[in-house]
C-alpha cells in the first residue's frame, strides 16, 4: 500500500468480512427477530464459519448449547449433510418456540431438529460419548471451562469445538476485567490451547471464534 492510500477503517473491514455472503430471507428474518425481542444472534460472520466447518466435516450429528430464536441453528443446518440432526439445548422455551418457527420458515424438516430444554451442563452428560460431528456454545460464560471437557467427551476424532464471543468484547486480553464472564472465557481458552487432545484456531469473526479440533 501506497504512502497515499487511505487508511482502511477495520470497522468497514469487519463489516465487509461479516457480509461477504450475504443472509438470505429466512436467516435475515430471524435476525431481525432476534433483536427486536432484545437476543443478540450470532453474527453473519459466525454464521458462514459455522455453515463452513458443518460443510467440511460433512457433519451428521451436531450439539449447539444456546438455541437462541434459530440463527446459529439455521447456520449449522445449512452446512450439515442432509439427514443430519441438530440438537439445540435452551433454558428458554419461548426461544425454542421462535426456533422452532424459524427452522419451518426456512424448509427445515421436524426430524432435522432436536429441541432440548434445560441446563446444558445437565443434558450433555446424557449424550453419547464420541457420537458428534460439531459442538458449538453460545451459552453461559462462567459455564465456558466445563463445556470444554464435555466437548472433548462428546466429539468423534477430528470432530470441532466452537466457542462464540470469546474476545469478549476486547476484555479476554485485559487483566483487569476480572467479572465471572470474562473469567470463563478466559480460563476456557487457556485450557483448550493447551490441551495435547486439541488443535486450536481462534478467529476474528463476531466477538471471538474459537475452534478445535480433536486430535
């Protein structure tokens, strides 16, 4: 770059990396309905990961922990072969409900889709050890550090953790924030980078993905 070029605003580049595939109806209308009921969904940028690593690991058994209205859902579906099963766990049944609506929306069939409501940290011991393709969490913060050990339980070999929003807002990286939420992601990613069964990957999409894959 040139000594006159323009300086490049990594607001824009984010913005361009988060659009580089654009949403189509169905994902954009449960966007917006997420953020009018005040839920934050996964990012665009998230998203397309997500559908890519389901794509790649030609996915047939994926967990999500945080169904949220269907978004991050809706992502995983769209990579994952096509008599995959999503299981989504969720405290909240009205979340559930939206997903629900949003997965018939897009053409989803009902057998593509297990909804869970509960505690994550109660249904995932209940699962079956090494029967999954892709764990990917969205939920609880300080509950980060145990997701990680059953992720690693859960996965087939070469299967993929996915953790949303571990940058955290920049806070990961400053000593000072010390709050039970930066205190999970932190000792979350400090233990799968340095677990011998894991190959770790953190992305700059969204707020922070971080990946890992079983040895």
């Amino acid at each position: 770059m040139g000594p006159e070029s323009p300086a490049v605003d990594p607001a824009d580049l984010r913005a361009f990396v988060g659009g580089f595939q654009p949403e189509d109806d169905s994902l954009s209308a449960a966007r917006a309905t997420a953020l009018r009921l005040g839920s934050v969904p996964t990012s665009p940028g998230t998203g397309a990961v997500l559908r890519f690593l389901t794509s790649v690991l030609r996915a047939k058994a994926v967990v999500e922990v945080g169904t949220g209205l269907g978004v991050s859902g809706l992502y995983l579906l769209r990579g994952m072969a096509p008599d995959g099963v999503l299981t989504s766990i969720d405290l909240d049944p009205e979340h559930q409900r939206l997903a629900k609506r949003t997965f018939t929306a897009a053409g989803i069939a009902p057998g593509r889709t297990r909804l869970i409501m509960g505690r994550a940290l109660d249904v995932l011991p209940r699962l079956t050890d090494g029967g999954y393709d892709l764990l990917f969490v969205d939920g609880s913060k300080p509950e980060y550090p145990e997701y990680h050990e059953q992720g690693v339980r859960l996965l087939r070999p070469g299967g993929v953790l996915a953790f949303a929003d571990v940058l955290w807002e920049g806070r990961i990286a400053s000593a000072a924030h010390r709050d039970p939420d930066t205190l999970g992601v932190r000792e979350a990613a400090k233990a799968i980078r340095e677990d011998p069964r894991l190959v770790p990957l953190l992305l700059p999409v969204g707020e922070g993905l971080l990946v890992a894959a079983k040895a």
